[in-house]
C-alpha cells in the first residue's frame, strides 16, 4: 500500500492540456505512479491497440482484448498491469482544454462514455478502427506542428469527433440506453452533488432541497432509472471511497471515519458493516488476502 492514494494534477508546463501518449513512454516515465492505486483530475481515453491485459478500475478489473478503447472519468482509481502484455496509446485531456462552451460542458456531463450510469465504458474496435488511427495520426500531426492560436481548437474538434464516433460505436455494443428527460436530469444533478458533498451530508433531505424537489420525488426519478432509493446512492458513494482508503492508504479506522465526515468511529464501523457484512478490519485485511 502506498501511503494514500495520490491524485495526479496535469502535466505542468506544456502548452495545451492534452497529450497522447504510447505505452512505452508511460511506462518508461511514469511506471512507478501507474502500476499502483492512483487518480488523476483529468479524463482518459486509453486505446488497446494490440495484445490483452487487465486494467484495475476501483476494485474491478476489466479485461481487456486487442483493439480495445477505454474511457475513464476524472478522479475513479486506477492501476495498470505492472508487466503488460498489450501495446497502444493513453490519450489525457482536462476540462479547461476541452470546454470551450456551455454546449462543450453539457456534453462531457452527458457523455455516455465517461458518464455511463451502469458501467465502465468499453469499446471493441472492428471495421471501425480505421477512423479512429485518422483522428489520432491526424491529432500527432497538429501536436508536432509549431503551436498557433489555432492548434487548440483544430485538436478539441478532432477530440470531440473521436468521442462522437466512440459514442455511436458505444451504443452499437449492447449499451442499456436511458431515456433522456427529467428523471435523468435529476440523476445526473443528484449524482453531482453527492460528488461535492458526500463526506460533508448525508441526508436525502439536503440534496433533495438542493435540487428544489421533494424527496419522493427524487426517489421516484432514481428508482424509475437505476433502480435505487437516493440513500442507496449516497451510501454506494461513501461505501467506495471507504473501500479505496482501506484497501490504498495506510490510515487507521479511525482517520478514515473523520475523512469521511462521521462523528464518531463506531458510527462508521457500523454503517461499513451493514453495508459490506464485514468490518473495516476485515474489509482491509481481506482485501490485502
């Protein structure tokens, strides 16, 4: 276990926040970080162009097979294979690179690849690949030109087709598709505020009246999407993030319970077990076999 588990900014000092990178390099540079528990406050896009491996997203591998795409959301924890059996490229961007407009914003909010509410986001490349190798050659390109007022714009719009083409490859490989509307409206603000505010409420009674709704309400539209009260959905969130500190940090029970905005350890000890069936503890010492 390291320490905690460390959250990477962007890379410092280069001109744009968006880089593609092969797995060579990062492996090279960066194998230390990415071979353990880590999240980054970036997005990423990870192509598995050739050979098989496993990729760790909290708690769950996915396997992976040649020609795979992979998009990973801001903050989830991820750790790469230490000894990989695949080659292909990790393409990196941040929020300030990408979001131009309110219409830039609202599509990375709603992207089912970075957003899907049932999984991790995957993608199997067949006769498709061909056009995504021509945004990314095309992507290089711009990179390796000298940069202009123009190279920012030319790579956000080469970025968002990629991500259009891997939206409609997406929904081509058995994606549960969500009706868009006002229950899934209040999902997504409600999935939001959790992020913002779970360590400091807990009551559905706060977020519900952040939203300007009723409980029931809110209930209703959760359940009619997920299948789920809005307290299922605070606590899955505390629930994982009490697992990421047990299993990736080396605090104590008791640092963790504090973290997570409990009064009092007990209290924590107490909902973790009627919600996992073991203790911390046990949870922890499990966890590590």
């Amino acid at each position: 276990m390291s320490n905690n588990i460390i959250k990477y900014e962007f890379k410092p000092g280069l001109p744009l926040e968006f880089e593609i990178i092969p797995f060579s390099g990062l492996y090279s540079k960066s194998r230390d970080i990415i071979i353990k528990p880590h999240r980054t406050s970036f997005y990423h896009i990870i192509w598995f162009e050739k050979g098989t491996t496993k990729h760790l997203v909290d708690f769950k591998p996915v396997p992976i097979k040649e020609n795979n795409l992979l998009f990973l959301n801001k903050d989830v924890v991820q750790v790469y294979e230490d000894k990989p059996k695949a080659e292909g490229i990790a393409i990196v961007f941040t929020d300030s690179f990408f979001s131009k407009s309110e219409a830039d914003i609202k599509f990375l909010h709603e992207s089912i690849l970075f957003n899907d509410l049932f999984s991790v986001s995957i993608i199997e490349l067949k006769k498709q690949a061909g056009i995504f190798s021509n945004l990314v050659k095309l992507m290089k390109e711009e990179l390796s030109n000298r940069k202009d007022a123009m190279q920012g714009d030319i790579l956000k719009n080469l970025l968002h087709n990629f991500l259009l083409y891997a939206e409609r490859e997406r929904r081509e490989q058995n994606f549960q598709e969500v009706k868009k509307g006002a229950d899934l409206d209040y999902v997504l603000l409600f999935k939001d505020l959790i992020e913002a505010n779970y360590k400091k409420n807990k009551q559905v009674s706060f977020f519900a009246s952040s939203l300007s709704v009723t409980e029931k309400r809110l209930n209703l539209a959760i359940n009619k999407i997920l299948g789920k009260t809005a307290k299922q959905m605070i606590d899955e969130r505390i629930m994982l993030e009490a697992k990421r500190l047990l299993a990736h940090s080396h605090e104590s029970i008791k640092e963790i319970a504090y973290s997570l905005g409990f009064d009092e350890p007990t209290n924590f000890i107490k909902f973790f077990r009627r919600n996992n069936q073991h203790t911390p503890v046990e949870f922890r010492e499990k966890f590590l076999g």
